[in-house]
C-alpha cells in the first residue's frame, strides 16, 4: 500500500500526467473520474497505476480500496483537483488506468456465434460511448472502432460507456480494408447500416456470425465497407426524419439481432 503523497500545486507534473491521459495522450493508460465510473474500474481489475482523491470525495471505502490497489496515491485540494481534471466540476477522485489488453480473439469472444459492432466514423466521443454501453447492453462479443473516428479511451467516450469500456472487448484504429479483412478471416458476414439499405434491418438473418457497421451522421459509412457489404439494411423512418444518433440506430439493430438469437 503506498504513503499518500500530497499536490501542493497545480503546476505539479502528475497533475499534466493525469491531463495527458484525459485527452489519450499516454501511451497504454485512459483516465476515469468519479466515484461510480471509478468503482466500476476497478470491480473490472484493470491496472491502477495512480490514484488522486479531493476532500470532495467523501466515500471513505472508495478511498481505502483506491490507496491498497494504486501504485501511487495522492492527496490534493479541491483547486489542485479542479486543474488535474478533465470536467467543469471535479468530482473529487480520479485515476490513471491501464487500458484493457485485448486482441482480436477477445473481441470475438467465446461465443459460437460472434457479433461484432463496428464504428465507422463516429467522431463524437459521447455517441461512442453511448454505442459501447448498448453493445454491451445487447450482449456484443465486441467492439472494433475505425481510425478517423473518436478514440474509445479518451476521457469523454469512457464516460459516455458508463464503464463498459472497461468490460467489453475494444480494439482502435481499423481502416476499412482491415475491417473487411477481419470479417473475412473470421467468416462474419459484413452487415452494413444504411439509409440506402436494399432491406429493413428486421429482413435480415442476424443469427449467423456477423459484423455489425455503423457509421456517424455526418459523414456516414466509407464507399469502401458499404461495396464490401454482404448487406446493407436500413431502418424505415417517419418523413421528414432522414437519420438516427448513432447510438440509437445502433440499439435498434443490435436488439434485433438479440432478438433473432433468442
């Protein structure tokens, strides 16, 4: 257990550190705030490679478990903790984590028959977030998400997954010709989200093993996976409405998949 070290001041480094990290920019590592996302991190046993706790943080127990499992500890003020974090108003306890280990097996999980959900372009970390929380929500085997998009570790997209991202498999980075590779070589069939779709996604065999694209609003799916696709659906809107949050098209699609499997 390591002796609580103070931050005296703000322009202490462990302060840029926890910063850094806030924003994706240590190597390995992603910063939670908060005590429930911060339990939650550590009911997941990730690494804890450093803790910092305010008299904000008036949970005691937390306080304990975070000083037995951190490899380093500090004791700050409210104005020191206001700097290190990442939000308008510190909520008195954060932490450096190792981010999940994970490869591509994990990603497709145990299951006989994996769903994977890939999020092409989704550049608002917040949506991400809310997609990874669904998918874990419906069960996924796992996540991959695509370069260009927003990165699943970063501060605001941990949030937004209220702690899955601790839990459920997240690979970062693909490009569309790695997607369509790892579909290949794990025989899923690339099933494509698109306002253009040849069938509405309640027409499609979701019970084989399956690749599950996504895209952001903005810019939607690259030309790329949608040729790829084995097919393409779409969800039958009300006029004038053209297209859904992410994160919402994203449940539709994954519950009826759920659905389907049971």
């Amino acid at each position: 257990m390591p002796a609580p070290r103070a931050i005296t001041s703000a322009r202490n480094p462990v302060v840029q550190r926890f910063r850094d990290a806030a924003a994706g920019a240590v190597d390995g590592a992603m910063m939670a705030e908060g005590a429930r996302l911060v339990a939650e991190a550590l009911d997941a046993g990730l690494g804890l490679l450093a803790a910092a706790v305010s008299p904000r943080c008036a949970d005691g127990a937390l306080r304990a478990r975070l000083q037995a499992s951190a490899a380093e500890f500090y004791e700050c003020s409210d104005e020191v903790m206001a700097r290190l974090s990442a939000l308008e108003t510190a909520p008195g306890v954060a932490v450096l984590l190792q981010r999940p280990a994970t490869d591509e097996a994990a990603v497709l999980g145990r299951a006989l028959v994996p769903l994977v959900v890939v999020a092409a372009g989704v550049r608002d970390p917040g949506n991400l977030g809310s997609l990874l929380r669904t998918a874990e929500a419906v069960g996924a085997s796992g996540v991959l998400t695509m370069a260009g998009g927003a990165d699943p570790f970063r501060d605001k997209a941990v949030r937004g997954s209220m702690g899955s991202v601790f839990r459920l498999p997240t690979l970062h980075g693909y490009d569309a010709a790695a997607v369509v590779a790892f579909a290949e070589r794990h025989r899923l069939q690339l099933v494509v989200a698109d306002g253009a779709g040849e069938r509405a996604y309640s027409e499609v065999d979701l019970r084989r093993p399956t690749a599950l694209v996504v895209g952001g609003e903005a810019h939607g799916v690259p030309p790329e996976l949608l040729r790829a696709a084995a097919v393409r659906v779409r969800i039958p809107l009300c006029a004038p409405v053209e297209s859904l949050n992410v994160a919402v098209a994203a449940g539709v699609l994954l519950f009826e998949a759920a659905r389907q499997r049971r």
